[in-house]
C-alpha cells in the first residue's frame, strides 16, 4: 500500500496494463496473460498492473490465480 512512481523503475523497461478489477472477465483473462508473458520478459522488464481494487482483493486474485510476475498496484 505504498505509492509507486516510473522513477522508482529507472533503467528498466516498464510496461502497464489497467484493468479496473480483476475479478472481472476480461479484466482477469488480460492479467493472467500478462503475467505468463512477463515470464518470457527479461529482468530489465517491469510488469505493472494498475488495478482499482483494493489490495486484498489483489493479494487474493494473485494466490488463486498462481500469477507472481506483474506486480498489482492501486
């Protein structure tokens, strides 16, 4: 529940995705597949996902949905 910034990110290569709520279907179908993608991305990637959802719900979606490669932002 901390603020993140771009810059927080200098030198690598961020890419975002925004889904209002990931319990949504097609919200949930686009952050399962940017996390598979994020595994074929090199460490100089940044996955973050900007999401509407409270923490908890995020924190819940990410352990039923094994997905550990984007990270879930307010």
């Amino acid at each position: 529940m901390n603020p993140v910034r771009l810059n927080d990110f200098t030198g690598k290569v961020v890419l975002i995705s925004v889904t209002p709520s990931v319990d949504t279907a097609v919200c949930d179908l686009q952050a399962k597949r940017f996390n598979k993608m994020a595994i074929e991305l090199s460490e100089d990637v940044v996955v973050l996902n900007v999401s509407m959802d409270l923490p908890f719900a995020l924190s819940r979606w990410c352990a039923a949905t094994g997905s550990d490669q984007i990270r879930s932002k307010l």
